[in-house]
C-alpha cells in the first residue's frame, strides 16, 4: 500500500507515525502477570492505531529484583512473558519494545526485545551499566560490548542480536527505530547517536530509572536534548511506581520528545497502567536533517561506526481518518504562551534595533528617513528607529518622518501617523504625493490622469514609486539612510512594488518578520516602552486598522477608513503565514500544508487539542478555503514573485523560522514554475471533490 492510498485525513499519509510510551503496572517475582498488563496496553495501544510502543527497561519481570536476576526460574519466567507477548502480538499492528533479561550462553542480559506480529525481531542489549551509588548492575548483568554473537536463539527462533539494529517500517516512510536502554542516553556519546546518524528516526528507550529530588526534570532535559541534537523522535518509559521500595522509589515517568520540543509526557506516580501516544512528523525530522549540512559531515566523520543491520517491518497503517494526535500551531511565527510570546517580542525588538544600529555605526550615518502610513509595518519600524536612536544617545529629531498621503489614503492613517510622529518625538513632516503622480500619469498617458477611474497596476506603482523616490532623494539632502518598512508576509507573496518602491530600502528591519508578528510586536513595545498616552493611544488605534496599501479609492472623496483591504486579495495573513511558514521552514508538499492547515484551523470541540494562541481569534477556515487560499500562495511565492526577493536590501534574521534574503536561508531562480506544486494540489482538490 501506497501512502496516497490513505484517506487524506491520516496523519500516517503525511509523513506522521504515532508512537507511545507505556507505563504497566508491574509485580515483582510474577512475570507472566507483567505480561498481562503489558499485552493489555498493547491492545490499548493498537486500538488507537499506534506504530511503535515502549516499554519500561525489564518490565517484564521488574527492574528491582536485584539478586533475583540469577533466579532460573524468573529467568525462564521472563521467556514464558516474553511468549505471551509473542502470540498476543500476532493481533497487533504495531512493534512492542520490551524488557527482560535474556540469558546467552554463560552470560546474563539487560535486554529490549521488538516484537510484532509474532515474532521477535530482534533483541538489543544494553551498552552501559550503571555501577556507582544506588545501581549495581554489572553484579547481575554483562554490557552490550562483551557479547560474542550477533545473532541468539529467542524462544526457538533464530533473532539478530546487538546495537546495531535498525528496524525499518517498508509501508510508512522515513519509520526507522533503533533502541536503547535507561543509561545508554546518560553517557557523553549515547548509542542513539550513532544509530541516527545511521538513519533512525525514532529512537525508544526502555529505563528504570528510579525517582529522586530534580530528576524528573534531568531527565526531561536529557529526551529532549538527544532528540534535538540527533533530530530525531525520542520515547522514553521508565519503570512504574510498583517497583521494590527497599531503598529506592519510582515514578513511572514517560516522555516523548521531538527534534528538542515534549510533545507527550504521563503524569507520574500512576498506579493504573498508562500510555502517552503522540504523532511525530517524520517528514519534519528527515527535512531538517536535508538541510543540516554539518548533521552529515558529522555522519562521514564515524562512517566508520555506522554499520547496522536492517530488520525490514511491515506495518499496515491504518487506511481510515484519523485525528492528528499533536498540536498544530495556528500561529507558529507566534508562541501561544504569553510569557514566552513576550520574551519572543523582547527578543525580536532588540535584534531589530541592534541591526539598526550596528549600520548606523559602521555608516557613521546619524539620520534615519522613514515614510510613516500608519499601518502596523511602517509602526514598528518607526519604534525601532526611535529605540535606536535612544540607544545610540542621539536625539530622536534625527530620525525624520514623512506621512505622502496619496489617492486613497484615509483621514484615519493619515490621522494616526501625524499622532505617532508627534508623539514619539521625531521630525515629522507630509508631503502630499498627489500632484507628483497625477503629473507622472500625464506623462505615462494615463487615463487617471483626467479623473478616469482607471485603478490599474500602473496607478498604484506611480504611488508606491513617488513615495520611494522620495525618501531616497530626502536620504541625499540629509545624509540619512532610508530605513525600510515591508514585512516578511508581504515579500513572500510579492504584495510590493519592485524597484523604486516599497521592496527598496537601505536596510530593512522588518524583512524577516511575518504580519502576524508585527502586531505583537506593535502591542509589545506599547506596553514595555516609555512612548506616552499620545502615542500609545495611536498605537491602539493603528492596531484595530485594517490591513491597507491605500493605492485604490473607493469614491472621489477622502475616507475616513481604508478602504482597498489587502486581504480581500492575498487572503488572510493569518492563513499566508502558516503556508510561507510551513514550505520555507521545512518544504512541505501541498497536500501536506493543506492537511496540517484543516487540523490547525477548523472547528474546536471540547477535548481537541488547545488552540494555538490564548488570545485569538475563534476564526475556523473550512478545507475548500484553505485549498482556494493556498492556491493564491503558491502561485505568488513560486511563479511570480522571486525576482523581488533576488534584490532585497540588507536586513536581519530574526527566526529560526526563515528569511527570504537571497543571501540568507532563500535562493530560487526568479523564472521558476509553479506547476507542479499547483498540480498537486489540484489533485487534491480532486480527490476531496463531492461525487457527481
């Protein structure tokens, strides 16, 4: 089965697996009863359509049982555990990641069995064991590295054996799981290091960790550190609270982690066995290992110790809609947490002003031309210009305003930027546009230029030049540098004006911030700023403006509000955000962005997933908008818009989440096709179409 064969509501056809971290409840001395709970989770887990699922190291017979381990009869106990599991799994879709001692020969092992469909494919010792405070395990137990086979009978069968295995899902793409054991990932250079440079994806880690003052957090860092540095998914289970008390006690914590963010974690102390189950984006991990060069220098580096076995798996995923099991930002420029939301605007400000100033310096340059329209992009900008100023000791007059109102502007933006000017102190001057582009028009034999009501592209250009044209001529008379306003959102769909327009600048502060950043950032420095009431009063106001270019009027007269929305155009920023954010971060298919666009945008019934941001807006985008939408973005960002961005000013990078600079994270030829992603999603459209 292909993954086109699913329905489109499946998380496993766009690059998703689900995986779980289960935590049974364990009794010491009583393994085939372990392998109840376990069998049951199993089920549990199966039920919910989960790929892969692991369990705590030894939690077949318990971690705790100390001397027990050389037992005959725990140790063919645990054999008999481990058949059960076996037979039950001929039921199962997903592989069961457990644990057991396993005798070979003369020696003992801390072992992680993968079994599925009934059979055990393959066993993985642990590498390093713990022998210093409250951990004996070199009493009990030999490492990994003294085995002297590759290959074991387990229960009659002849299963590979070792750390070098690597069990690869056939039927759902990128699914790679290597293994590895409680203080395996403790070490300076854990196993799972190797094994993803080898092409793991999804790393399990049976532990028995016990639980003591600060540890969980230790151990929340470490899963998420690993899984940051290897890029991979990491599942961690950790033995249940059930275990000995002798001296020790326990927390069945369990972790799943992604490329350095918890997607899922139990609540601990639990005495019911539990599962967290996740959906980890494959396609996210293998996009950003693609685009990390030095993750594949270090890969030649240790070719050397990259030489693992392959055990093919095949899963079947589930072919029926599913819900996505993860949270899907719809914001993700934006962090849904307030306080991280500010520390992010904190954050973005000061790289702003720091660019900003940093030019300034190295120019021996002290003013700073700026046309001020009163919308949110040329604010913020503004607010840079001013905060620069003041962190250079130099007068905020130096930085000069100039509101060019034009055919459409309106009394209230007009309003709005003479307040802001006034406010913050600066220079601020107008310069009515109208004369010089009604003269331009003359000249271009322009309709418009007799009263005509003929909006094309050439009418709102001649504007949008005039304005430009002028603040470079106002940056020659007063040895200022033109500081530019438009946003990320704006480059990426081409909605500005080539050349002598509102793309050119001398430095761009706002180049790599997207519009749904900005009104925070707006909103932030309002409130974190010493600015007035004057011109937090006009903060408020720009900010509940709609978005404008006020190129195109409405009626022959002045109005008071804009009135040529760019949104009804474009589409919604909030939406273009997420498409730009989605392909420039990690290349994305249509079908994909469309997907994770339904999830994060549709209807909210109680119990889903928690909306991206505390705040917004209850706004709900069924599937054809969002295809009708993604349509308009790929079209802009592929076919017709590159040339804009192969000459942009200079400017600073802000995110990890991208920048357009073709000297930055962005370089695409300027007469590229869109055909094959609008093909795609064509297709799709298609597919989804109601019969007849």
């Amino acid at each position: 089965m292909t993954t086109s064969e699913l329905s489109f509501a499946s998380p496993y056809r766009h690059g998703f697996a689900r995986v779980a971290a289960a935590v049974p409840p364990v009794r010491l001395g009583d393994p085939m009863a372990n392998a109840e709970h376990t069998v049951e989770l199993a089920r549990r887990a199966h039920d919910d359509d989960v790929a892969v699922v692991v369990f705590p190291e030894l939690g077949l017979v318990g971690y705790s049982n100390q001397d027990l381990f050389h037992q005959d009869a725990l140790l063919h106990a645990a054999l008999d555990a481990l058949a059960h599991v076996r037979e039950a799994s001929r039921a199962l879709r997903a592989l069961l990641v457990v644990g057991l001692p396993l005798r070979i020969g003369h020696q003992l092992f801390n072992v992680a069995a993968v079994v599925q469909r009934g059979r055990v494919l393959g066993a993985i010792p642990k590498s390093y064991l713990p022998n210093y405070r409250e951990f004996y395990e070199k009493r009990h137990f030999s490492a990994a590295r003294q085995a002297i086979a590759d290959q074991v009978d387990v229960l009659g069968d002849t299963t590979p054996f070792g750390t070098d295995l690597l069990f690869d899902v056939a039927d759902v793409p990128d699914l790679v799981l290597a293994v590895e054991i409680c203080e395996d990932v403790w070490v300076p250079i854990p196993p799972s290091t190797y094994a993803t440079m080898a092409g793991a994806t999804v790393v399990a880690n049976l532990s028995g960790s016990n639980i003591t003052i600060g540890k969980p957090g230790y151990r929340r860092q470490l899963c998420s550190a690993q899984s940051a540095r290897t890029m991979c998914a990491y599942v961690y289970s950790g033995a249940g609270a059930d275990e000995s008390t002798t001296d020790l006690a326990w927390d069945g914590h369990a972790i799943v982690a992604e490329n350095g963010n918890v997607l899922g974690e139990l609540q601990r102390f639990g005495r019911e066995g539990a599962l967290t189950a996740v959906d980890v984006d494959l396609g996210r991990l293998v996009a950003d290992r693609v685009r990390m060069t030095s993750f594949v220098d270090c890969m030649g580096d240790h070719r050397d110790a990259l030489s693992y076995r392959t055990v093919a798996v095949t899963l079947d995923p589930p072919v029926a809609e599913l819900p996505l099991r993860r949270a899907v930002p719809r914001f993700p420029f934006v962090p849904g947490n307030r306080t991280e939301r500010a520390e992010r605007c904190a954050e973005v400000y000061s790289i702003q002003r720091a660019g900003l100033a940093t030019r300034l310096r190295a120019t021996g340059i002290e003013k700073i031309v700026i046309g001020v329209s009163g919308g949110i992009d040329s604010t913020q900008a503004l607010l840079v210009a001013v905060g620069c100023m003041d962190e250079l000791d130099l007068p905020r007059t130096n930085v000069l305003g100039y509101t060019m109102p034009g055919f459409a502007t309106s009394t209230r933006t007009l309003r709005n930027a003479h307040q802001l000017m006034d406010g913050l102190g600066i220079t601020g001057d107008e310069i009515d546009i109208k004369p010089a582009a009604t003269q331009m028009l003359h000249d271009l034999g322009h309709a418009a230029a007799t009263g005509a009501a003929d909006y094309d592209v050439t009418y709102e250009n001649v504007q949008a030049g005039a304005r430009t044209s002028l603040l470079f001529r106002l940056a020659n008379r007063h040895g200022g540098l033109v500081l530019g306003t438009g946003d990320l959102s704006e480059l990426a769909l081409g909605w500005c004006t080539y050349g002598v327009g509102d793309q050119m600048s001398h430095y761009a502060v706002n180049a790599s911030v997207p519009k749904t950043l900005i009104q925070y950032l707006v909103q932030w420095v309002s409130e974190h700023e010493d600015l007035g009431a004057t011109t937090v009063a006009a903060l408020a106001d720009i900010l509940a403006t709609g978005v404008s270019p006020e190129l195109v009027p409405e009626s022959g007269v002045q109005a008071e509000e804009p009135t040529q929305l760019s949104e009804d155009v474009i589409g919604p920023y909030e939406l273009q955000d997420f498409f730009l954010y989605h392909v420039l971060r990690f290349g994305y298919r249509p079908t994909k962005v469309a997907y994770l666009a339904h999830e994060a945008w549709r209807d909210r019934t109680v119990g889903a997933w928690p909306a991206a941001r505390d705040d917004a807006p209850r706004n709900e985008y069924d599937l054809a908008t969002i295809c009708r939408w993604l349509r308009v973005f790929l079209h802009r960002f592929f076919a017709t818009s590159q040339f804009k961005r192969s000459a942009l000013p200079d400017g600073p990078k802000v995110g990890s989440g991208g920048s357009l600079s073709p000297r930055g994270d962005w370089r695409a030829p300027s007469d590229a096709s869109a055909a094959l992603w609008l093909a795609e999603l064509q297709a799709l459209e298609r597919e989804l179409a109601p019969p007849g």
